[in-house]
C-alpha cells in the first residue's frame, strides 16, 4: 500500500512538472493569473455584442416607454431580491422558457439590454449571445451590472 501511494505521489509530480514546462512554452499558454474585470467584455466585443457603461444604461432607462426593455440574466432569487424597474427575468438557465417571451421582444425590434450581476457574471454574456442567435440585432450588454447600478443610484424594484 505503501509503495503504491509513493508510485501515485511521483506520477502526479512528474506530470505536473510536465505540463508547467509544456504550458511555458506553447504559443497560447495558460496564464497562471488573470483579471476577470475585461473578460465579459472582451468577449462580447468578439461576438459583436456592443457594450455600455452605466452612464448610457442610465440614458436608456429614461428612454420612453417600450422604446428599451432591460433583461436580467441573474437567478430568480436574486432577481426577486431586487432588479432594474421594467426588467424582465430570463436567467440563462432556464432560457427555453423564456423563449416566447423573447422572440415576441426580438421581433418587435426592441432594444434590449441584457445585464447581471456585475463585470466578471457571463450569464449576461452568454444569453445575450443566445439573442443574437435567435434574431436579435437592436442588442446592447450592460456589462457592469446590477451592483454598480444600484451602488450610483440607479432605480431599483425591491
């Protein structure tokens, strides 16, 4: 038993050793660390997701009535816990049912804002992809989300 457990110690060094030396010298290495502010972000640019900051989410929000409808992607809980006035929940999750719903909105040629938690939450992203997918063109990712939202101001349903 012994041995076996000593056996099992010197493969995993031995390809941890391994795979650090590959990743330090592969083209597309694994960086050991990185910021997860710009990565929702970045990503949706590389979608052809345009991205606002507050400010603009702000300006839309004061747009008339049933010009923009905002689209939270967070949890059911934390969408019952408080959320954007207006906004409807369609948690990436369970995105199937929400289908109805959403074609009607992309068909309409609404803007859509799509937003979550904050910076780093892709649901947000990853939803607003799916839109895109079904259709929608006339779609903007509120990329800092409901916390910098409520934290300057912004109007918020309890």
């Amino acid at each position: 038993m012994r041995t076996t457990l000593k056996q099992i110690g010197i493969i995993l060094l031995v390809s941890g050793v391994v795979a650090l030396a590959v990743n330090s010298i592969h083209p597309r290495k694994i960086p050991w660390v990185q910021s997860w502010s710009d990565h929702v972000e970045a990503r949706s640019r590389q979608a052809g997701i345009k991205v606002i900051p507050l400010s603009v989410a702000l300006q839309k929000f004061q747009s008339p009535e049933g010009a923009v409808t905002f689209i939270d992607a967070r949890s059911p809980e934390e969408f019952a816990a408080g959320h954007i006035p207006g906004a409807l929940p369609a948690p990436f999750q369970t995105l199937e049912e929400q289908f109805p719903t959403l074609g009607n909105l992309i068909d309409s040629g609404q803007e859509l804002v799509v937003y979550c938690k904050n910076r780093e939450c892709d649901d947000s992203l990853m939803l607003a992809i799916e839109l895109q997918a079904m259709g929608a063109e006339n779609l903007t990712l509120f990329v800092d989300g409901f916390e910098v939202w409520q934290k300057y101001g912004g109007a918020v349903v309890p």
